[in-house]
C-alpha cells in the first residue's frame, strides 16, 4: 500500500465509522433521585461499554442543561426516581414490578424511559455481599449501566421483544447485573445495526 494510499486509509477510517453510527444523546433527568455521581460515572462508562459493540456512541446531557430549542439527531429521555444509593442494613421494599420501563405505544417503542432506583436497590442489596458496600456506589453505577443498555437496545430498534442472551435477555437477574461481564449477543448487535440503516435509509430519502 502506498503512503498516500495508507493516509486515505487512516484518515477515512473514523469518518466512517462515525457515518455508520449517529451519536445517540441520552438525556438524563435525575431531579427526582437520590444518587452519587461515581454511579452515574459508571453508570455512563458501562452503557457505553456495552452499546459500543453494537457501534453506538452515547453522547450525555443532564435535562436541565439542555438548551432551549435544541436539536438532536436521535435522542432517548431517562427519568430516575427513588434512592439509587446503596446503604447497608436496607430496609425492606416492595420490590414487584420491573427495574425500568420503555413506554411504548401499540407495540411501538417510544424514547422515554424510567428508572425505578427503589426496585433496583432492593433487588442488588439480596445479591451483595458485606465486601461488596465498600464500593455499592460502583456496583448500582454498573447495574443502572446495564439496565440503561438494555433500554436503550428496545428504543433504537423500536422493538419490544428479547434476545435469548446477553443484555438484551428478558429478564436479568441481580448476579448478573453486578458480576462479571454483560455483552450484547451477536441477535442484538444485528438488530441494532439494522435499526441504524433503516435510520441512514429514512435521512437520504431513500
Ligand atoms: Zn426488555
């Protein structure tokens, strides 16, 4: 390859991947919670971890600094609400009912979400051990990740259904939010991949 050849080469290799994947802002309305911001650090870093596999970039704006009249290519909303902060001695919740939502319409996915931190820490608080509350700041940062991802997954493909593994599985259990590594399968990164082609498709016109 010639060095012209390879300067092309290099130099087209991001625009090309950035035209592949329109940055996805994700707006975070966190006004009705209790939470550290290490876990939304993480929080942050693990969505994008994980989404990254499937070539989406997430670019993250608070909601009340959102300018007036702002425009965004593609934009999801996330509410929080109750106590994302894990304390020891957790008092009992009612835990029924899901950790986060997507509303969605006749089978139609919309981009709003809710994040139920009450639930969530419930939930953590079975699975962790006393070593583990030194750092239950990072571990609800890398649950709320997890489960941001796996919202994010059914808004940018509009779908409602699951995948039979990996973070887009239907249920997830404690354990798996916290431990080792959550990936998209390969029938996620497809799925979302295909949802940014109808998306290029729709913009040119075609
Ligand atoms: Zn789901």
């Amino acid at each position: 390859m010639s060095h012209a050849r390879l300067l092309w080469f290099l130099v087209s290799l991001p625009l090309m991947a950035a035209a592949a994947a329109p940055p996805l802002t994700v707006v975070l309305d966190l006004r009705g919670a209790r939470y550290e911001d290490r876990s939304i650090r993480e929080m942050e870093a693990e969505a994008q971890r994980i989404l990254s596999q499937a070539g989406l970039r997430l670019d993250w704006i608070r909601k009340e600094d959102v300018p007036q009249f702002a425009q965004f290519d593609s934009l999801v909303l996330f509410r929080f609400t109750g106590n994302c902060v894990i304390e020891p001695n957790p008092m009992m919740f009612d835990e029924r009912g899901p950790l986060a939502f997507t509303s969605s319409s006749d089978e139609t996915v919309l981009p709003f979400g809710e994040v139920r931190c009450d639930r969530l820490r419930v939930s953590l608080q079975r699975e962790l051990k006393s070593a583990d509350y030194e750092r239950g700041d990072i571990l609800m940062g890398r649950a709320l990740g997890r489960v941001m991802a796996h919202e994010v997954y059914h808004m940018v493909t509009r779908d409602p259904g699951h995948t039979e593994s990996g973070v887009a599985m239907r249920s997830l259990s404690a354990s798996e939010l916290v431990r080792g590594d959550l990936s998209l399968d390969r029938e996620a990164i497809k799925r979302i991949q295909a949802s940014f082609n109808r998306h290029e498709l729709a913009a040119s016109g075609r």
